[in-house]
C-alpha cells in the first residue's frame, strides 16, 4: 500500500525512517527482532539501510544516580546495509530479507554492549 509512495520520496533523493521493531519496551535496551517491512521496501527500491541505535546511559550528579527516567541519549549510525539483489525466488528473497535484518540486529545489539561497556 506504501510501496509507491516509499519509491516516489526515494527517487526525489529523500530519506524514509522506519522503526522496524515489533516490541519496545520504555528504557530498555533490548533489541527484539525485526519485522521484514522496512527491509522489503529496501529491497523492492534497492535502496541501502543506515542503521542507527540510541544507547542510554544513566545519568549521575555529584556522584549520585539520578532516577531512572533521566538518561543521556546517544545516537549511533552504522554503516549502510544494502538489499539482497533483485531475484525471481521469492524463497531466496525472504531468506535474504531476514538475514539483513538479523545483521543489523546483530550490529544493534553490538554497538549497545560496546557504548555501555566504554561507559563503566
């Protein structure tokens, strides 16, 4: 339904975000897995994927933990993640679809471990 509007903006050199998780959870840093929508849109434009990841620390002042609620936000981009290429097996297609996914699941939860391990 979204397909042609999604090509229309690519083609004007414009950018789509898409949040493709299923589940979020306030606070948390868990990285559920994807749905395949935005990475079948990807596909569909042969258009790259920049994946990006906010990581929240805790906040302290003069030592002491500040609630939980205030967090510093970090926005993390990685490096683009382009499609599986055009291919008439729609087998093949959903099998690439979710090994892109995963990737950038996997480069999600990652990077996470690696900004929250640099600030203990």
């Amino acid at each position: 339904m979204i397909t042609k509007s999604i090509g229309d903006v690519l083609r004007k050199k414009q950018h789509v975000l898409f949040l493709p998780e299923g589940n979020l959870i306030h606070l948390s840093q868990t990285i559920y897995r994807f749905r395949l929508g935005a990475f079948q849109q990807s596909y569909f434009h042969q258009a790259p994927l920049i994946p990006m990841v906010f990581v929240l620390k805790r906040r302290s002042l003069f030592g002491k933990e500040l609630p939980k609620n205030w967090v510093k936000m970090i926005c993390v981009y990685g490096d683009p993640v382009m499609p599986v290429p055009i291919h008439e097996d729609d087998s093949v297609i959903k099998k690439g679809l979710r090994e892109t996914a995963d990737q950038v699941a996997d480069w999600m939860e990652n990077t996470i471990q690696t900004y929250q391990a640099s600030y203990k």
